[in-house]
C-alpha cells in the first residue's frame, strides 16, 4: 500500500519538470526521484531470491541474477570468483529447566559450532561486560553458559549515533565466545545487538580467538535477555538446556560479480562502488544489504540509461561473504593489487535503505572542497553531507587501507538496528522513495568524482579494531 | 530499567498523602497507586511460570500457584475442575518451492490438525475475503493452499478501535480453514492478525465445521502475508510446502480457580470478578491475560489489605481454558447455574495491560447515574468512563447472556495487538503503573457495586457471533 502510494507521487512530482535539461547531476536526481526502479530490482532480489548467506543456493542464484540483470542493461560484467564458507544453520532452541522449562528464544551466531545433538544443560551466568567476566574468574565460570546482558544504547540509537551503540554492543556478540572459553565456560549467550524486538533475535558473526576452544555462541531476542536478568537478579539459579545444530560444510567457490562503464578520457582510473550481494540467513537482506545492492545497480543504469559517458570507469562491485568472513573484500584487493592506485575512490552502501544523509569519508575535511561543491545537487534531499570516519565501510576497508579514498552511504540510523540481521530484514522495511534517494546520492557522487579534474589525498585508513 | 523508574515515582507520590483517610474507594486507589503489588503478582506468573496453554504442565502450576498465593493473602480459595482440551504445538515450518525454497514464517492455529509428516506441497492462491473465495468456486480451490490476505484496519487500531479492526479480520482465522475446506482446499493460511510485526506470527484458536473436512490452518507474519500478495498479484505461481505437526491429545482435568472475600450484610450477592488463568503458547501470556488475573488477585489483596469488608461478596474467578474452547466460563456457569440470579454484576479484564479508559458495559446508559457516581474518583486517571457493548468479555458471557450485568475493562487499545497470541507477550510490554490503574479501577468498581444499595437491570444480552 505504502509502495503504490509512494510510487504515486513520484511519477506526479516527475512530470513537473522538463526531460533532458541541467547537469549530469541534476538529470541523475530528477531520473531517479521520478522512478522505483530501485526498488523494482531490491524486489527482484529479495522476493524472488531471497536469503543468500555465502555458499548458498540463494547466493548462487543472487550472483547469477546480478550478471543477467547487467547484461539486459547492456553493461559490461564479470563474475570474479571468491572462495566462500559455508555455514548452515540447524535446530536452534532452549529451555530453562530451573522455571518450568519455559522457552527462550534465540538464534546461533553466524559460524558457531554445535552444541551436542542432544544439547548442553549448565546454570547460566550473567554478566555486563569483560570486566565482570574476568572478575569473576575461571572457578565460577567453568561449566557455566555465560550471558552477556548489555544492551544497544538507546539514548545514542535516538539520537542518531546508531552504529556507536552497535559497535559498542557487538563486542559481546564477536569475541564473548571466546573470552568465555577462556575461562572455561560451556556456551556464550548475547543479547541482541537490537533496537527494537518482538521476540526477535538478531544474528551475525562471531570471531574465534584460535588459541581457545570452540563454544557454541548464540543470541537471545531482548525479551529473553530481559527474563533472564530478572530471575539472576532476584537470587534464582537458572539452569538453561541449549541447542544449536549449525554444520560448518566445506568452502564454496562463489563469486564478487564486476560491472563497468568504461570512461572515455581517464579509462584506467577507477571510482569504485560497491556494495554486498550476500546476506544473512534469516530475513531476505533488504536493508542489509539489498539496498546497498540496488543502490551500486541502480548508479549503473541510471548512467547508461542517460547516456552519460563519464570520464574515469565507474565500476560496480557486488561483494560476496561480507557477512561473515569478508572473503569478497579481501579477493577483490588481492586480485587487483597490481593497479591498487588506480581507484580514485571507493564508494561502499552497506548501513541500511533509509534516507540519506550523506556519506562518511575517510577524506580530510580541507581536502573535499571541491567535492562539495558537486554535491550541492543533493543539499536539497539533506543528503549532502560529508563527515569524517576511519570505516567507510568493510569490503572496501583494503582498499582504503591502501590509501584509496572511501566513502559510505549514511542513512537515518535511527531504526536500521530494528531490522538488522533478523528475520524480519525484509523488503516492507523499505521506503521505495527513500531507497530512490539514496540510489541517487551515490550516483551523484559516482559522476562527480569520475569528472572532478584533481585527485583526492591519498591517506591509508586503519578500521577500528 | 522503565520498571524501576516508575517504581520510585509511585513510592515518592505516595509519600504525600496520609494513609487511612477518605472513603474505601479513595484509599483502594491511593494504595493500589502507591505500589508495584499487581505487577509483582504478573511478574510470578510470566516469569517464574510463563506460557500456559490449557493442558500443559504450565497451565497446572499456574492453578497451583494462583491458590498457594491466594492462601498466602489469608483469602478463601478452592478450585473448581475443569475438563479442557489439550492440544499440542509440534514442527512448523514452510518454504516456497517456486521461489528458491525461501522460508515463509507462519505458525498453527490452535485446535489445527497436522499435515502429514513430510507435509503438503500445494499451490497457493489469495482471496481477500469469504465472497472471492466463492467466486472462484470448488474447481479453482479443490488441491490449492488458501490464502486470506486481509490485513486488520490499521486506521481503525489508531483511532482506538482495535477491537472492531480485530473483529473483521479474524473471522478468517477462525472460520478460513473450514470455509476452504469445504471448496476442497488443503490448507489454510491467514494473515496474522497484527498491529505490528517483525516477521512475528499471531496463533489464535479456529474453530472446524463438523460438517467439513478438517485441514491445516495456520497464520503467517504480515512480511510473509505481503510477500505472497506481491508475488502473486505480479502473475507468478506460488507453490508452498508446508509442515505442521500439532497433536491434539486426551482431554485434561484442570480447574477454575475460585476466590472470595464474603460481604457482611449481603453475602449471597455476589459481585464477581474474572480473568483467564491460562495462556497461548508462544508467549508468557503478560497482556492476555496475566495482567487481567493480576487485576483480579489484585482487588481481593488490596480489600484484603486494607481490611475493608463488602456488603456483597467478592468472588473472584482465574478461568481456564479461555484461548481455546472457553471451558473454563461454561463450567462455571454450569456449576453455578441454581445461583444464577446471585450474581449482581460480573466484571471481566481481558483486554491487555495498557491504561484504563473505564469499562465496556451490557447495562443500559440509563440505568447508570448511581454507579457513575460511585466511579467519579477513578476520573482522575481518565478510567470512569462507560460504554455500551453486548460483549463484556467471553469469559463471563454465559453470565451476561442469562441477565448478570456485564462489565469489561476497557484499556486503551492501540498495541495490545501489536503482541497479541505472540512470542512477544511477555512481561516487558507492561508498564507497571498502567497495570495499577487498570487494578484500582477494577477494585474501585467491585467495591462500588458491592457496596451500592440497588440492583442494576438485568438484560440478557447475546453476543455477537
């Protein structure tokens, strides 16, 4: 409903103005605010595909999709291919046997190891953060499930500042099986890295330190969680009977899928745009990282469909396994390391389909007057901004390692973390006006920074750790 | 974190105001105001007990429980047994065959058959309503999966109507699976009935024609709901394998939990009280009906308390099996049918945990002036008012519809569906000091018609079907 609606009113708005005037910039937003196709191909990928975690069969499906899809637009594409795991997820349930065997809702981590077939029963231990674990000690955390209880911060979640409350939570989530191992203990349990929760767990990698033993690593919906320290804190011992099943089957051979529009006059510099093709298990990936997807797609077309030949190549990239592992990322930088100079920038969209605000550049501030001045076009959707980061973004972090300059989409954070790595990442999440937006600015971007005379600085990053 | 925020407020206000004056009505509301009494009673029984589906062991403590815990407050209680059904939730999963095995999140209807164990694989097809259904006739449903695609009116949810938008949408929750059998269907799929979703499930009983044959029923999250809707309004053909494996086993006796406080002057009045005892499921039954019965234990421990004695007598009633059959309201009706003309007024809270607006009544409005008056102090919580219904609540219907004077607690509305029959009705989604409300004003209520000199008329009434 919402979609017919909108889509509505872009056509209206798009009548108002005449077809082939202004810049390239400006014909690039009035095309793209006046369609959904976008939209129409995020549709394409997450409806009629769906979920698509490496070494799948929706992978498999999504890349040969995204190579058909360029080809009907007549651009040039390739399949690079990329060495992927393959994770696959089992049974996952609990119980808590010491309260009536009530349910508690969780979901395994990406990449964990299995419980035994017929589960683990211990009592579970709380704690806030890794200072509390370590106090405790290995003699009250030996045989123990340990349960993470932190919580996103809602007060930065409100206030905009979505992703520090994320990194500040997801600690928890990537390195608390392994901190827990360490001291013994025989599960490692989360709360959800979440914003909001209808019984819903979010998902998403953990990282084994290999000097510790495997433990099964799963994540509660905040509810769960919520239960669980109540009953911790008013004295009761809980005793949890977990099971995950997920199997680790040997690595897939899947493939980053490369698209280009050659330049004319510049052909060998490279503005790279990229985004990843896979997603997680349990929704369809359209906010994660669908949008992003029809966001690199969409630039492309919307380029050839103008007939706009730009100076240096604009090359698409669609990574595959950012999810978990980043075995995209790492095969694009490896395979064309011989020309690592000749990306003039980066351009990733992975943080969601809503409106955009601008982009994080790991680019100096004094060095992005000129940039600026070509992104006046897109003041008017507020998405103009450029603001300073040492991430644009992680399958193009070896690139910008390297020094190439990075930018990533910034979209309204506020409610990205509602969704994110949940069943419920879905493409009703997605306003279609929005997505055109976003899809826009980076193809706004793409075009000014293949036609701006000068180079940016090149300054190698380092991503937090 | 909101619990113990609300908590310290009402402690502070009830500093201010000395603690034995005015009338009882005043110092039930002071009191109840004053504590996080009625929230403790639900915190027992979600947290410590959770779901309770009539059958289950769940169900069993919960009985347990309400009568060691009535005990406790020193007040009369017996349970009265209960003969109810004892149906089981198995496996339940689908996937879209025709769509790269995407998965489709739907649980079983309650009362549902199973599918065959490697379940159905089938054809969909989406009709919005009983009449499309006819229209296309026993040769285009015969082998197929119906889908009900309507969705509840969201307008009238945030008009405060959601009870209305409820009604109109489940009809084909409880009467799709026949209806569609009786065309030849397979199965039976629904749109959850839902204000909100993230990817989340509504169960709910439906109830079989005996003149049908009996087929699968179950509801799927609304994402999946608008994912069939978009795949099949653009021409493509949807096939669904779907497996549900509930199991209905033996009947169960399980049992009413009676409670009262005797009047002095009129102990053979009786102003009853009620609220289901037992639960869905999914969830730890906070909303529906934890905090009705947290309402109910509430008023007796607060007369208790505040050793007030009524004229009339007090019953309270914990109903089993309200979800899924009713047997627990016909039992007592049954039980106590030569009593019948007792009852002066049977008050009912089934209607979620959110702020009292007042009550929904079967009482002609002119027939209220005295009551309204006896009610006056709960205007300051904006929970006086009285509005005409048929249906004060499924419970006490075989009361009403022989004559008692019907009274339902009427909160405000707009999210109880949102968590409704869901894994995410759980205690979180209670606000304590909405919770005290809703119990002093059903305390002030109860005491109000226990002590009022009159009879208000007595109407049969019939409920809407």
């Amino acid at each position: 409903m919402k979609t017919i609606v909108v889509a509505a009113a872009l056509l209206f708005s798009a009548r108002s103005l005449p077809a082939e005037s202004g810049t390239p910039a400006d014909r690039i937003l009035r095309r793209e605010l006046s369609t959904s196709q976008a939209y129409d191909t995020l549709s394409e990928l997450t409806d009629r595909i769906g979920p698509r975690l490496s070494g799948s069969a929706g992978a498999a499906a999504a890349v040969e999709w995204a190579l058909r899809t360029f080809k009907s637009w007549s651009i040039d594409v390739h399949a690079e291919p990329v060495t992927v795991p393959h994770w696959v997820r089992g049974a996952e349930f609990a119980t808590l046997p010491s309260h009536h065997d009530q349910k508690i809702v969780l979901t395994a981590l990406g990449g964990s190891v299995a419980t035994p077939r017929q589960g683990i029963t211990a009592e579970v231990i709380e704690v806030h953060d890794f200072d509390q674990l370590v106090a405790l000690g290995a003699e009250n955390v030996r045989g123990k499930i340990v349960f993470y209880s932190a919580a996103m911060d809602m007060d930065l979640v409100r206030s905009g500042n979505a992703f520090k409350a994320y990194r500040d939570a997801v600690v928890y989530r990537s390195k608390g099986p392994s901190r827990a191992a360490e001291l013994g203990a025989v599960a490692s349990i989360n709360r959800s890295v979440a914003s909001a929760s209808l019984r819903t767990p979010h998902t998403g990698g953990l990282k084994y330190d290999p000097k510790q033993p495997k433990i099964p690593g799963a994540a509660v919906a905040a509810e769960d969680a919520e239960l669980l320290h109540r009953l911790l804190a008013s004295g009761d011992t809980v005793t949890m009977h977990l099971v995950v099943t997920p199997q680790t089957l040997p690595d897939v051979v899947s493939a980053n899928v490369v698209a280009e529009i050659r330049g004319d006059t510049r052909p060998d510099e490279v503005v790279l745009i990229g985004a990843h093709l896979d997603s997680w298990d349990l929704g369809t990936g359209a906010i994660d990282d669908g949008s992003g997807v029809a966001n690199v797609m969409e630039t492309m077309h919307l380029i050839k469909e103008l007939g706009l030949t730009p100076h240096r190549t604009i090359r698409a990239v669609l990574y595959m396994n950012e999810e978990n592992g980043g075995a995209g990322g790492k095969a694009y930088a490896e395979r064309h390391k011989a020309e690592l100079s000749k990306p003039v920038a980066a351009i990733e969209s992975d943080s969601g389909a809503a409106a955009p605000t601008g982009f994080r550049t790991t680019v100096p501030a004094v060095a992005l007057r000129a940039l600026k001045q070509g992104l006046l076009p897109l003041a008017s959707l507020g998405a103009a901004d450029l603001t300073p980061t040492t991430d644009a973004g992680s399958d193009i972090a070896p690139l910008t390692e390297t020094g190439v300059p990075g930018f990533g989409m910034a979209p309204d954070s506020r409610h990205y973390f509602d969704y994110h790595h949940t069943a419920a990442d879905t493409l009703d999440k997605v306003d279609p006006k929005e997505l055109a937006q976003e899809s826009a600015a980076m193809a706004v971007l793409a075009w000014t920074l293949s036609e701006q005379p000068g180079y940016l600085p090149r300054i190698p990053t380092k991503r937090e750790p």
